[in-house]
C-alpha cells in the first residue's frame, strides 16, 4: 500500500510524530483479515520448498494479507473519529490448518499541530 493511497494521515509505530501532540485518545483499533492457502498455493509452495528460495506465493499472500488487515485498521480508526493510529503493529495466528489470521493494532488518536 503506498503512502497516497492511506485512508488517514498518519500510521505510526512509535509516538506522535514531531510538531504534533495528542489531543485526545480514542483506544484501541483493529483491522484483521483471516486468509487461507488454496490447494494449489500449497502444493507450488511445497515444491518451491524443494529447490530452495523464496515461495513468491506465499509473499504474495502475505503482503496481500497485511495490506487488507492495513486498511481495515485505517477505516476501523476514522470510524471512531481518529486522525492517526500510534504503536501500529501486526500480529497474525494459526486458526486452523492453512488459515491464517492476520491483526493491524495500534492506538486511535485525535492529533494536533503543537502551539508554537
């Protein structure tokens, strides 16, 4: 997902960003997606595992994965009227075999630029 196709401003995995401060916190915010690997996927997947490097579809899913669970995460904080989600993180599971959950989490905030 690049930068211009974010849904709010500011994503960050650390504090509010410098000339800004915390007006108000919202609480926590959520994006999961939960995925499976096809049939097929895991077949291609096993016999990349015999020659070595990288299982491009497993990546693929990967990053297709992180990037719903971003948005979801994005709406899920302008719903709550947030204009910034702080200590982003990702966080992903097992459910069942070849089903993954993946979790985008942070802090929904209201930020303000800081009084010179």
């Amino acid at each position: 997902m690049s930068a211009a196709a974010h849904k709010i401003p500011i994503v960050t995995t650390f504090d509010a960003p410098p000339g800004t401060e915390i007006e108000r916190v919202i609480g926590p915010c959520w994006g999961i997606t939960v995925r499976s690997r096809s049939i097929v996927g895991t077949a291609c997947a096993g016999c990349q595992q015999i020659f070595g490097g990288e299982i491009s579809a497993l990546t693929r899913l990967a990053d297709e994965s992180r990037n719903e669970a971003m948005a979801r995460l994005e709406s899920h904080a302008i719903a709550v009227g947030a204009n910034a989600v702080l200590g982003m993180r990702f966080d992903s599971g097992e459910l069942m075999q070849n089903t993954n959950e993946i979790v985008a989490y942070g802090t929904a905030v209201k930020l303000r630029a800081r009084a010179q």
